[in-house]
C-alpha cells in the first residue's frame, strides 16, 4: 500500500482552517499530521472546533515553518497575507509543496499587489506561483510547487464571467459585479461590525469600488480576454453564515439568445466536475452549494437592454477558500481531481 501524502494546516485556527482540517481528515490519500496556531498551541483541535471531535486527534502546535517542514509534504498556509510571505518562502526552503490561500502570491504583477496591499518581502516567488482557479490552470497546477489560492469573491466573479469575456461577447467596459456574502468571510475574530446585532436584520454594502479582490478579478479577466478589463465591484454583507452570490452585470457586444450563451458556457465547462449550470429558465442559490466545492451559474439574457445578467453561487468558506484548496493539492500531488471532495451540498 502506497503511504499517504504528509499534510499540514500552518494557521489553523481560522474558519478555513477549520475547513480545511475537516476536509483532509477525510481524503483517502493525505494524512493530517500537524495543524498550528500561536493563540491555541498545545491545546486539543477538538477543545476549540468541537465538531472535529473523534475527527481530528491532534493538539494545535507551534507555528514554526523549519518544524512544519521536517515533517510535511504539502503545507496549506491559512494565514493572513503579509504573515504568509514571510512564512512560504522557509516552506518552500524545507521541500515543501505550498497552496497560500492569502492574497500574497495570487498577482503576478508585484506593483498592483504593492498598490493594494503592501510591500512584498517575496517577490522573486510571484512568477513561479499558479493561480489556483482549475477551471483556468489546470495543467500548469499539476507542476506547480506554490499555489496562490484565489479569493472567494474572485472566484465566483470570475467563474461567472470567463466564457463570455474569452469569447468577446459583452462589452469589456461594462463589467459590474454585485455580491453577496455571508459574515464568515469577515473570519471568526471578534468584531463589531460582524456581530449578531450589527448584522442581524440588516444588509449592508462595504468598500464599494475599493476591495481588495477587484485587481484580482481584473488581473485573470484580462488574461482571458487578452487586453485590459476593468470591473466596477461591490460586495454586501448580508445575515447568514456562509455563501456567496453574484450578480454580474455585462453589456452585449451583439444580440444574443438563450440557448447560445447556454451552448457557450456548456463547451467552456464540459471538462471541469465542479462547475453546474443552469439550463435558461433556472437559477443559482447559495443554499444548493453550500458546503461543497461547486459552483453554480444561470444567466438571463435581457434582449431590450442588450444586457446579460450572470447569477454565480459558491459558499465562500469551501469554493472560495478551502475546498478549492483540496482541489489544487489533488491536481499538484496527481491525484483525480474530486478526490474527497465528493461532497453533497448542506440543504437545506
């Protein structure tokens, strides 16, 4: 019997650390071997995440990448961004095989990541990361050492978006995303504005045209259309737990009828497990992906206003953060790339 793949979660504490744990626990070919954390090291995973009881037997351990790298594989940086370009680096040192899910290797660009973010301490590794979208970079997943996972809104934007823009079929100037995202994607530190009374019985719009993950959609959404685009973006915080939905907003470059925008996006995702369409007449939910890695897309075409508009449903803690993750890790170790993640969504 051939040995499992060594695993590690480095910042493990977090909601996608959470998720990430409870995912490997259960993939027939990773063994869970350490998961640290600087506020809880040395207590039981199960004594903070309960429902990893009799799942995952482990105490939280130092965050220390030389000691990580002694005994993993793979290492999943859960942790946030500046904290992880300081810490890749030593992992990749160590022999490791990293998938970041911060924002510190996602651009390819150091200028726009420094404009948005701050200064990059490891910048020589931004041309040797992959963006982690499979649906996009699948086969340069299969090699890559170091994996920059992308952001929740990104992929749900992102995913909604490419086959119309690869093929020029809407205007590239008249790009709008409105999304919807349940308070998980705050993270689980206290915080005021996420608080139950803050955000019970309430909807409210945040950093309108000034989020962090708008150059991220315009980076791949250029790519894909192979000249500049640009995205007017703007995220809502509304009161559930989990989940994502966009609604994207894009002129028609010529008319267009329901069956052929539905062929296109048919032929641009036959080959990828995780993406479901909607057949015209039907539309996405949070609630039908909830849990689990797919993404769910529908459209409607509005032929007076030579206007599409594309629905785009993830849930941000899987799909847009950890469950992802698992999928670039099978495409890097060789593995079938629904490998444990053959997970029916939470419904309701």
């Amino acid at each position: 019997m051939t040995a499992r793949v060594k695993v590690a979660v480095f910042g493990a504490s977090g909601y996608t650390g959470q998720e990430l744990m409870r995912l490997l626990s259960r993939h027939p070919e990773a063994e869970l071997i350490a998961a640290t954390s600087r506020e809880y090291q040395g207590r039981p995973v199960s004594r903070i995440f309960p429902a990893l009881a009799r799942v995952v037997d482990l105490a939280f351990t130092a965050p220390d990448p030389e000691a990580v790298a002694a005994q993993a594989e793979f290492v999943f940086t859960a942790v946030p961004h500046q904290t992880a370009m300081e810490i890749v680096p030593r992992l990749l040192q160590g022999g490791c095989r990293v998938v970041d899910l911060s924002a510190d290797f996602r651009f390819r660009d150091q200028a726009i990541y420094e404009a948005w973010y701050q200064p990059h301490a490891a910048a020589h590794l931004l041309k040797e990361a992959v963006y982690g979208l499979p649906e996009l970079y699948r086969d340069r997943l299969k090699a890559a050492k170091l994996v920059g996972n992308p952001g929740c809104y990104p992929t749900c934007v992102i995913l909604g978006l490419a086959p119309l823009v690869k093929a020029k079929l809407v205007r590239l100037d008249s790009l709008i995303a409105d999304c919807k995202s349940g308070v998980s994607g705050a993270g689980r530190g206290a915080s005021l504005a996420t608080s139950f009374c803050e955000v019970s019985d309430s909807f409210r719009a945040y950093k309108v045209a000034e989020h962090r993950h708008t150059p991220e959609m315009e980076q791949e959404l250029s790519g894909l259309a192979g000249e500049p685009v640009k995205i007017a973006f703007t995220p809502h915080l509304v009161p559930m737990s989990r989940g994502i939905l966009g609604t994207l907003y894009a002129g028609l470059a010529k008319p267009l009828g329901d069956e052929e925008v539905f062929g296109l996006y048919q032929d641009f995702y036959a080959d990828h497990p995780f993406v479901r369409l909607h057949a015209p007449g039907s539309l996405p939910a949070t609630g039908h992906v909830r849990g689990s890695n797919f993404c769910d897309i529908g459209f409607k075409v509005d032929p007076e206003r030579r206007l599409i508009i594309v629905l785009s449903a993830i849930d941000n803690l899987a799909r847009g953060a950890s469950t992802q993750a698992v999928h670039n890790f099978n495409l890097m170790a060789g593995y079938p790339e629904t490998l444990g993640l053959d997970l029916v969504p939470l419904t309701p």
